[in-house]
C-alpha cells in the first residue's frame, strides 16, 4: 500500500491556515505530481474558534481524507498545540509561533519554533502573511514538495498587487525554518 | 496529458458538473456548508448567457427553480439541512407536477440549525420522506470531488429522463475537501436532453401517457400552452378527483423510478468475492471504510465493502443477494443514528446480523472504529 503523510495547520479562525493547507495540497497535486487531500474543520465563527486544515500527501490513492497520526504540525495558538500535539507520530515535527504558544508541549517529537506572526509583521511588512510564512516553514519542515513548487503554487493562489510580498513572506518563512532546525 | 485538471472542493466541482449538463438556472439562498456551489455559479453562469438568481430564502428559491425548469431551463439549486427542510412542500410540487430538476443538498449536522460547519449523513431520509405524500425520489451520494462532479451530471440526466426533481447529497466532508479532478471532454460523457413534444401544440397534453410513463415535456410559456396544478391531474393537466384517474396517475409517478432501478442504482463493490464482514458505506464515511477494509485484509480479516452511490432507490436487491450468500455480518458506519441501519436490516432478512457505528458528535468515523467493530464480529 501507499504511504501516506499528514500534515495539520493548526490555530484560530483568520489566520489563514485553510488557505495554507489548500496551497500545500496544490502544490503536492498539481506542481509535484503527488496525489493530495485537502480537508479542514471549523467553527460558525468568522474569526477566533478554532481552525484546522488538513493535508494528507501520498504516492497512491488516497481513502481517509482526515489526519489519523500526524507527520508534521503547525500551532499558531496555544490552544491549537495543546490539543492537537498528542496527535503526533514519534518523531514528527511541531512547529509553533514561540510568541503565541509560550507552554512548549513536550513528546517523542521535534519542536521548531519561531516568532512566525512577528516575522510576518515586522520583516516582511504585513501581518496577513503570517499564514505564507508558516507555509514557508512547513515546506521546509516536511521536505515533501520542492521549494520551487511550493512558491508556485502560492504565486498562483495570489492577487498580482501582492507577489512580491507573498514571496518574500514564503521566503522567509522557510530560511526561518532551517535556521531553526539548527 | 491533454485533459484540464484542477484542484477543487466538492462544492466547486457540483458547479462545474452541472454546467457540463448544460444547467443554465440557478436560484438559491446562501447557507453554510453549501455556498460555494453559489459562488461559482453567480460567476460563471452570466458567462454563457444564463441566469442566476439569489431569492429572498429557500422557499422562494425552490419556487424559482420550479418556474425556472419548467420554463424549458435545466435549474439547479443548492442548499443543507435546514433549507432542505424549507422547500419540502415545493419538492412534493415538483413530483407530481413532474418537473425536471436538481436539488444540491450538502448534509451538515440537524436537525434545525444543528452544528452549520460540521459533517452529517442525517438527511438520507429527508431526501425521501421529506415532503408528504407518495411520490418517486432519487438520490446520489457521492464519495470524492470526481464523483461529485460526475454525479451532478448524472443527475440532470436521470431527472430529465424520468421529469422529475433528483437530489445529489455529498456530506459537509466531500463537499468541502479539495482533490484533483480530471475533466472530461465535451461530449465525452452523455447528456440526455428533456423529451420534447412531437406534437402540435392544440394536441399537446402535458401527462400525455400515449408516450410512456414519461411525457414530453413542453416550455411553459412558449405556443404550448398548458396548465400546472399541486392537485391531483388528468392528462391534460387540469385537476380530477376520479378514483381511477388519481390511482393510475400516483401509481406511473411513482413507477416512473420504482419500475427502473436497475437504470438509476449505482454502487460499487470492493473486496466482496470472498468478504466475510461486508461494511456498506456511501459518502466520506465509505473512504473510512476503505481504509478500514484494507487494514482487516493485512491482519487476515475477511471483509469488504458495498459502497452506495444511489441512496434512493436503496440497493435493496443487491444487499439481499448478499446476505442469501452468506456474510458472517455487515456492518453499516454512518454520522447519523442509524438510517442506513434500520434499510439494510429491512432488505437482509434477518439473514445476517447488521452492526451500526453511529455517530453525530460533528466528527468523522475514523478507519479505527470501523475495524474494531469488524473484530467484534465472531
């Protein structure tokens, strides 16, 4: 059987972490031949409630679209990584904005983290990329998609007046992340 | 390659398919989980000329995609759960007027407004016993974004070829998730058109049975002129109490799909040949299912699934072929408290216990409950 991976975006309604895992889930499908669920839970509310989105990867046909042991996950709230830690597999990887979740949860898996909404805000210019530079992060904490197709896929996803700062933010996000990695 | 592919949500990819059928009406409400069906068709439908249409709530839309489709337009409308229960009285209407057209119904926790953002499978029985009276009811329950497209399609053409309203039902989960989709070519899949009058118009009777079970249907508004009642009818469309006249005309309604099941139920088997333990699935919780079904085979369990895409009419004969054949049990995971249960213990016979994982907490079957309820099977 084929292999599947799981990744969950994980925080509060508005943080864009849907749009995060349909990109992630794009560029699997459409730019890295793969084959890609994308599926997502949320609350009645706009914003705040919790958000999650899920993408499961994998060589073969995918059956289960939702997460069952999660490879790799992203926790923008501290909510979102209490709740959703225990869900990961030994040895995968959490990456959490270190401003937002500042109780590190503890287990048999890797810990990333960065100030991501900051980042978002300070260096690329604008908070509402927050979401891009996770992606960023993510990508290259999985290492499941090339960075080139990654940042296609999110240049396609995006408005032309706002390119560049997308691709700054992604950028960042995934230097971020291998500066972390150590 | 040469085939257009997209990435798209169940939802998106109903508004694609039912342009592909050639729908050119839409009227609706907007309602959490099924809006983006809406969305793509307030946008694409100006585009090649059709109309879009957001009315005051759902009744008044269900009235619009009557007035709509019989005006010689193929209408589609989507919704969930509390605006299907809104146009139940216009759906009756739709029946026994006989008129052609597609209900979208995405199933999101009920009853009333229930859990709006999370998955059900609770309207099954609403898409049959919803509106009063007898009456013929079709519907499709698709699995994945592909299907949900080929089945919209599917379901203009059953409802042109039998006149009468078709419901496609995907769960708020395959509504929502997004997968690759191939389209296909123009004309590579079927499309059947509204059987047109072949007579002039001073001869033409709108349930003219000379023609079958089905008459032709002519453009309400155009030189065919004719009337169009709730009430029981005659051929001619004007209301009757006759006994005979009302017995015949409620027996074809309903005959028009009861007497061509094996036209409209679709389904698929998996791992059936030798299953021991056969899982009958429809919607995402079938992908559960699947995945299910290939862990039992690692660990040496026998099992297998019955995959329903056409709810109604239910699979009956096929289920009981099953059971005359001998299964140790089925088993029927559902995100509602046991209406697929109670229809497969009622075509089984009692021939094979039937074991139900219910649930309606708004989260999904996981593969693991299903395989821990295949371990309880002696």
């Amino acid at each position: 059987m084929s292999k599947r991976y799981e990744i969950r975006f994980s925080g509060a309604g508005g943080q864009g972490l849907i749009l995060a895992g349909v990109i992630m889930a794009e560029a699997a499908s459409i730019y890295e031949g793969l084959q890609a669920v994308q599926s997502q839970s949320y609350g009645p509310e706009a914003r705040g409630g919790s958000s999650k989105s899920e993408v499961i990867i994998s060589d073969g046909p995918i059956d289960y679209p939702k997460a069952t042991i999660v490879d790799a996950l992203l926790a923008l709230t501290q909510e979102a990584a209490d709740k959703y830690s225990v869900d990961l597999k030994e040895g995968g990887v959490l990456l959490i904005d270190s401003e937002l979740v500042t109780r590190q949860p503890a287990g048999n898996f890797k810990v990333v983290s960065f100030p991501i909404t900051s980042t978002a805000k300070n260096e690329v210019g604008r908070e509402i990329v927050t979401n891009i530079v996770a992606l960023g992060a993510m990508v290259a904490l999985t290492g499941m998609i090339t960075r080139e197709n990654a940042e296609k896929a999110v240049l396609a996803r995006v408005p032309e007046a706002f390119l560049e700062l997308n691709k700054k933010a992604f950028n960042i996000g995934y230097e971020k992340a291998i500066a972390a990695l150590g | 390659m040469g085939k257009k592919v997209a990435f798209l949500q169940g939802n998106e990819a109903a508004a694609h398919g039912a342009l592909y059928a050639g729908c050119n009406f839409f009227a609706g409400y907007p309602i959490t989980p099924s809006t983006e069906v809406a969305e793509v068709l307030s946008a694409e439908l100006p585009k090649i000329g059709g109309k879009f249409i957001q009315m005051e709530d759902e009744i008044g839309a269900m009235a619009a995609l009557l007035g709509g489709a019989l005006a010689g337009s193929k209408a589609l409308t989507s919704t969930s759960g509390p605006g299907l229960s809104l146009k139940q009285e216009l759906i009756g209407y739709g029946c026994i007027a006989e008129i052609p057209c597609v209900i979208y119904n995405v199933m999101r926790g009920g009853p009333s407004t229930g859990m709006p953002t999370g998955p059900s499978q609770s309207d099954v029985m609403c898409a049959k016993w919803g509106t009063h009276g007898d009456h013929p009811a079709i519907c499709l329950v698709p699995a994945s974004v592909q299907e949900t497209y080929e089945e919209t399609i599917r379901a203009f053409n059953l409802s042109e070829k039998y006149r009468t309203p078709v419901m496609v039902m995907p769960d708020e989960i395959v509504a929502h998730m997004r997968e690759r989709i191939v389209f296909p070519e123009p004309g590579e899949i079927e499309i059947i058109p509204r059987k047109a009058p072949t007579v002039p118009p001073e001869q033409y009777k709108p349930y003219d049975t000379s023609f079958g079970d089905v008459p032709p249907l002519a453009a309400f508004g155009s030189e065919y002129r004719f009337h169009v009642t709730g009430l029981n009818k005659m051929q001619d469309g004007f209301p009757t109490t006759k006994a005979s006249v009302v017995q015949e005309e409620e027996e074809r309604q309903v005959r028009k799909v009861e007497g061509n099941v094996d036209d409209i139920v679709k389904f698929e088997e998996y791992l059936l040949d030798d299953a021991e333990i056969v899982v009958v699935a429809f919607g995402s919780t079938s992908r559960s299912a699947r995945y299910a079904v290939n862990e039992a085979r690692k660990e040496g369990i026998k099992a297998g699934m019955f995959r329903i895409i056409t709810y109604w009419p239910f699979p009956e004969k096929q289920l009981l072929a099953l059971a005359k054949r001998g299964v140790k049990a089925f088993i029927t995971p559902e995100m509602n408290l046991g209406m697929t249960h109670g229809l497969v213990k009622g075509c089984t016979e009692g021939k094979a216990p039937v074991l139900g994982i219910f649930r309606v907490d708004g989260e999904p079957i996981n593969p693991g409950q299903i395989l821990d309820k295949m371990k309880e099977v002696k």
